[in-house]
C-alpha cells in the first residue's frame, strides 16, 4: 500500500497541534525511534511526535486519515516483534510524555494511569500502598504500561495471579477515526455487549491508541520464599512443572531455564554460580502469602515432588539478596544471549504437560538445521522462550533456511495445542508464520475488525497481518 509524505504544509499542521517542541526531524534523534529490541530492525519514520494529551492525538489522526500518512504509536521500545517501527514510514507517535499515575484508589483497589508509566514504576507505587499489580515482564524497569496493553504482555506471575487482561477493566482509547472513547466501564462484571477492552488488549496499536487505563489490584503477598531446583534432565524438570499443580501446589512463579542459559549468563555477566556438570534444567520457584507456616507447608509438598522426579539439588532462598540474586540470573538471560550472538527470539506455548515435548523438538530441528538454541520461560503456564542462536550455522543457511526452521517449530507448537506468541505479540516479524495457527476465516474475521476501526489504514499498517 502507498501512502503519501509529509510535506512542509502538512509538517506545518502538525507543529501546529503538538508544538514545535513535540515534534522532531532531526534524522540523528529519530533515529531512536527507529528501532525497538527486535534484531536487525530500522525503519525511522518521517516526523516523531510527542503528544501531551488525546485531543492532540485525535488531531493528529484525523490529520493523518485526511492525508493519507501512515500513523504508528510506540511506547517504551522494548518490543521484541517489530510492532511499534514506522515500517510505511510516515508519522510516529511517541507515547512518553503521557507518564502521570493519575489515582490510586485505595478503597476500591483499582488505579488509573496513562500509558507512558514505566510498568515498575507503577507496581512499587502500589506496592507502597499496600496493594499488588502481578504484570511482570522481564523489561519492566523500561516497559511502559501502554506496550504491555497492546501486546498483551505477562510475566512469571501470570501462572497465580492471570494475565493482563485480568487487570484491565477499561480503556481510554483514541480511534483511528481519531474519536475518543471508553471500551467498557470500571468495574468487576461487564455484560453490556462487546467487550472492546479485551479487544484493544493485544491488538499491537493497530485498533487505536490507549490515552488511559484503568487497573484492578489486589493485596500485596507480605511473604514470599524462591526455591531453584537442579535436575540432570531436561524431561525430568518438565515433568516435574505439571506435577506440582497436581499436586495441589499453585506457585506465584514457576520458571524452567536450560543448562545453557546458566553457561551465558556466566559467561556474560557478573553473576557467581556453583554450575555442576550433570546439571541440565532448573526450576526457579516462588510461594507466596501471608502465612508464613502455609508457605513453608506448601514449599515442603513441592519438594516432594521435586525429589519423584529426580531432583539433585534444591536451593531455598529466603533472604532478600538471594531471591535478587536468583531472579536476576532468570531475568538476564535473554540480554546475555543478545549481546553476545547472532540471535532470534520466539516466544511459543504449549499446556504445560507437553513442555518436554516442546523443548526436544527444538533440539531436534536444531540438530537438522545446524542451530544452537537457548530455552527457558514462564513454565507454570506452559510459555517457553527460544533463543536461536546462530552458531556455527553458515551465514547462507542463516539467512535463507532459518525461516523454515521457525516454521518447524511453530508447527509443533501448534500440534500440541499451542500458539506462536505467548506475550510478545505477532508484529512485523511474526506475522508470515500466523498462517500456521489461524485459516483464512479467521483472517477474513481480523481484517473485517480492522476494517470497521480504521476503514483508510492508516494505524500501524503492517503489523500483524496484512490488509488487502
């Protein structure tokens, strides 16, 4: 689809909504807005922009629907999909100034916010209330609230507590139309039509731009305690996952890490670890509540079950540095990867009884393809993160097999039940392997949705799927 540039005339309206200081042309500034955490990723838009509030936004799309100039929202840039890159081109709107907390309604327990709040900024402001939101992604010293929206994004957290689309009751959302609207209300219970809320979360700013939001929250667990656990298989560890809900046990956390992601994380950071030579899979678990026996009781049944499945080795972390310490080992390791390797990331999910299965196909179609991989995740609900890692893999098979080795992968995922995204969303570079899990039904259904928000195109054209 072509659209049309920005010329001076129509520069000239846009200085006029945002002011001279929200509007940057420099190529030497855009050029951070021209990429996210994506790998080998750079489109830099026309004009970046930094609106203050959503009337400046809503003019701004109905200037861009009047000319024909493609929009694309961005929030912290730390997507891993190529969502928020102005890949038409055209006019990017940065969400950062929209980063006040507006209320935290201690009676109630819900909050609202503006989008460009840094998702930890926002959970320890809650925190300090007394009061606990469990959306934890690992880039959540970065992420902004608004990203997390529009990607549908979790956290090692979401095993216990849900997903984000358990905490959003209701949106402040500006239309491509460039109207602005409330989905749904703020409240517990809605069933007063469709539930545009739950639309707009994962929708990747293709529906319309998130202005506010609100939140539920809950009491904050006052105790917590981190057990890792070694295993000298692979199989074994991920047997042991299903086993402890089984068992009765719902952890706040239960993440799963290969050997491998301890090898890079030693080798690429500061952090000091025992790593013993028949060690090949962890479980990073966490309990929490305010009973400090009910933990200890429920930490012990755990171990039980560790020990059926073939446990070596069980760490229990009850004081603060040691949980920092072992979650910033967890919570690392996609950046050690990333910095030190020729990489891809995906972001796959199975039910969590079929993890073992998902990991040895991985290994498999690495074997075939000549990949080293690296994978760990948010195991209680079934989500692995693999890191592809090019290796010893020639540059030609790299650049012209590994689709067909992400596509493998995909295609298991699928066969045991899965998806292709867990939380990171479908984006740019995704969107050639959704085929995979969605027929054409279910795209001619997605594009009627897009058609009927944005009938010109003009918000965040390219992402997801393609509009004919």
């Amino acid at each position: 689809m072509s659209y049309n540039k920005i010329t001076p005339d129509i520069l000239a309206k846009i200085t006029a909504i945002v002011g001279e200081d929200g509007v940057i042309t420099d190529h030497a500034v855009l050029e951070k807005y021209s990429h996210d955490e994506t790998e080998d990723l750079n489109y830099s838009p026309e004009v970046a922009v930094k609106p203050r509030t959503p009337e400046e936004i809503s003019q701004l799309l109905k200037l861009c629907n009047e000319y024909f100039i493609p929009a694309t929202p961005r929030g912290g840039g730390t997507g891993l999909t190529g969502g928020a890159l102005a890949v038409s081109g055209g006019l990017l709107i940065s969400m950062e100034c929209f980063n006040r907390i507006i209320t935290i309604d201690e009676q109630s327990m819900q909050a609202i916010v503006e989008p460009g709040v840094i998702t930890e900024v926002f959970m320890n402001a809650v925190a300090t209330k007394g009061m606990f939101y469990p959306i934890d992604p690992a880039s959540k010293g970065s992420c902004f609230l608004g990203g997390n929206v529009a990607n549908g994004s979790g956290g090692p957290r979401v095993v216990k507590y849900g997903t984000i689309r358990d905490y959003i009751l209701n949106l402040e959302v500006v239309l491509p139309s460039g109207d602005i609207i409330w989905t749904t209300s703020n409240t517990l219970k809605f069933a007063s039509g469709y539930n545009l809320t739950q639309l707009m979360i994962g929708s990747e700013g293709t529906l319309g731009i998130v202005t506010k939001i609100v939140t539920k929250l809950i009491p904050l667990p006052q105790l917590n305690v981190l057990l890792l656990a070694a295993f000298s298989s692979n199989d074994d560890a991920c047997a042991a996952v299903s086993a402890i809900f089984r068992a009765g046990i719902v952890p706040s956390a239960l993440e799963y890490m290969e050997r491998n992601c301890i090898v890079w994380v030693k080798n690429y950071t500061d952090i000091k670890f025992d790593l013993k030579d028949n060690d090949e899979a962890f479980l990073l678990i966490e309990v929490d509540g305010n009973d400090k026996e009910a933990i200890f009781a429920q930490c012990e049944k755990i171990n039980m079950v560790l020990e059926e499945f073939g446990c070596k080795d069980t760490l229990f972390a009850d004081t603060a540095a040691q949980k920092a310490e072992l979650w910033r080992i967890r919570r690392t390791i996609g950046e050690s990867v990333k910095q030190h390797g020729v990489y891809k990331k995906e972001d796959t999910v199975v039910p969590r009884a079929l993890l073992a299965e998902l990991v040895k196909g991985v290994k498999e179609t690495g074997a075939k393809y000549g990949f080293e991989s690296v994978c760990f995740g948010h195991a209680g609900d079934g989500n692995m993160h693999i890191n592809i890692i090019k290796g010893k893999m020639s540059d030609a098979d790299w650049d012209n097999r590994l689709n067909d080795a992400i596509a493998e992968i995909f295609e298991l995922t699928v066969a045991l039940g899965g998806t292709i995204s867990g939380e990171h969303g479908i984006g740019l570079v995704q969107k050639e392997f959704l085929p995979i899990r969605y027929n054409e039904v279910h795209f001619e259904l997605l594009r009627g949705i897009k058609k009927v928000f944005d009938k010109n195109n003009i918000l965040n054209p390219g992402k997801i799927f393609d509009v004919r």
